[in-house]
C-alpha cells in the first residue's frame, strides 16, 4: 500500500505560534519553509507520498498538521485543539482526510484534544493528559477507537506541552524519553531513556529508519548503535515555537 503523509505548508504568521514552556524567540520564516521543504523531501525519499492540505495563512500554528487530527484504521478523529486559536486549522484538515477515504468523527465540546497528545504503540493508543486535551477529549477518543479494537489509555503530561513532546516509540514499541521531562515513565510497558530533550522525537519512516531532529545528535549515535537509521533534519524555526519533527505530519499508513 503506498505510504501517504498530510502535511502543510507554513505560513507568514509562523512567528506568532503559540508559545507555552519556553521563551519567545524570533523564527525566521524563510528559513523555516526551507526547512519544512527539506522534511518534505527526506520523507518522499523515504517512499512517502506527500499530501499538502492547503495552508492556512491566518493560523499561525497551522503548520504544526498533526495536531488537527488522529487517524486509526480507516477512521480519523478530528481534535478540537486545547487552545481555542487553532480551533479553524481543523476544518481544511478535515476536508484533505476525508478525501484519503477515512471515515470522520470528532471530538466535540466539552473536550478538547491535539493530535500531539496521541501515541500510537500497536493497538495501544496512549493520551497526554493536562495540557492540551482534557478527560472528556479521551473518553471520546475511547469512544472512536475502542470498538476497532484499540486500547486507549490516559497519561499525565505536565512538562511539556503534548504527550509526544515527551515520548515516541521506536518501531518494536519501545517508548523513549528525555527523563527530566517525563512524567511517569512506568506507564509504558518498555521505556528507554535518551539524552536529549529532541532525541525523544522519532518518526517511524519504515525499514528502521527514523525521521529526527538534528538538535538530538547524541541520541541519533545511540539510535545506530541499535541498528536503526536515523534521517536527520533541522527544524530549529519549529523548534522554537515547541514543534518536533512528529507535529509536522499525519501519517495515513504504515
Ligand atoms: N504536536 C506538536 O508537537 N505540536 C506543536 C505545536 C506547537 C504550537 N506552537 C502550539 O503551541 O500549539
């Protein structure tokens, strides 16, 4: 089955992303197309098909795709974003979904979800809670994947702004993490400690090889020591408004 990723391109009100943990710094927009460019072409060589949503101008966070959404099987979960500003990125999200053939659902008020906040291990589906998405915003998630089979379970995210700031998963499962910034490593099943805050950012680009930042260097040599590939971009304009490289795309398939 071909491999096909959303993403979408950014705009000229990046700067004025929302910030939450960490100080503003001015992002260089020019810079940050050339850089999301570079994303998009290391995961077309990695065999992905690359679907643009269409931008967003007047949603300055539009960029960051994978929040607006959670795909499952053949059903995608339109989120409704924690913080209200990013509520309108979803409706063009929802259109380029749909036109892939998934089913839609949403998460509706009073909950709140960002796509961040969702980790998908197998059939578990692990969800940030404290931040961005709420208790109401995991029941219904619960609601959505449950019945396909998923085991959806809540888990405390309060040091960083989504659950996926703080963990991904290698492709055998493991759950890494930066541990200062974890807050309770014990919840997943396997967890390996990395030694850096971006080193806790993989995207699984298949055949081992793993999308990550160049801010994560020490963690991208022990990641080869294992035998993994680590394909490297620097994303330092996203960086700068609490992006990583999972939050720049919604991968439709494995
Ligand atoms: N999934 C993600 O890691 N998304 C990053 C969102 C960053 C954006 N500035 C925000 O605060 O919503």
């Amino acid at each position: 089955m071909t491999q096909r990723a959303l993403v979408r391109r950014p705009g000229p009100r990046l700067p004025e992303g929302l910030v939450t943990h960490l100080d503003r710094t001015e992002v260089d927009v020019d810079l940050a197309v050339t850089q999301w460019q570079s994303y998009v072409d290391a995961m077309a060589a990695a065999g992905w098909t690359c679907v643009e949503v269409p931008p967003a101008d007047d949603c300055p966070d539009a960029v960051f795709v994978e929040d607006t959404m959670v795909v499952y099987r053949d059903v995608a979960v339109i989120a409704r974003a924690g913080a209200e500003p990013r509520r309108a990125e979803a409706v063009d999200a929802e259109k380029a979904v749909a036109a892939q053939g998934y089913r839609i659902e949403h998460i509706v008020e009073p909950g709140t979800l960002d796509g961040g906040d969702v980790l998908k291990v197998g059939s578990t589906i692990y969800v940030g809670l404290g931040g961005r998405t709420n208790q109401a915003g995991v029941d219904q998630l619960r609601a959505a994947f449950e019945p396909l089979g998923a085991k959806v379970i809540g888990v405390p995210v309060t040091k960083v702004l989504h659950l996926k700031s703080a963990v991904t998963a290698l492709p055998d499962g493991t759950v890494i993490g930066y541990p200062p910034l974890v807050d309770d490593p014990s919840a997943f099943e396997s967890f390996l400690a990395v030694p850096e805050e971006a080193g806790a950012h993989v995207v699984l680009l298949g055949d081992n090889r793993l999308l990550m930042a160049s801010s994560a260097p020490a963690t991208a040599e022990l990641l080869a020591a294992k035998g993994y590939q680590p394909v490297v971009v620097d994303i330092s304009e996203f960086e700068k408004l609490e992006g990583c490289v999972t939050c720049l795309s919604v991968r439709l398939r494995e």
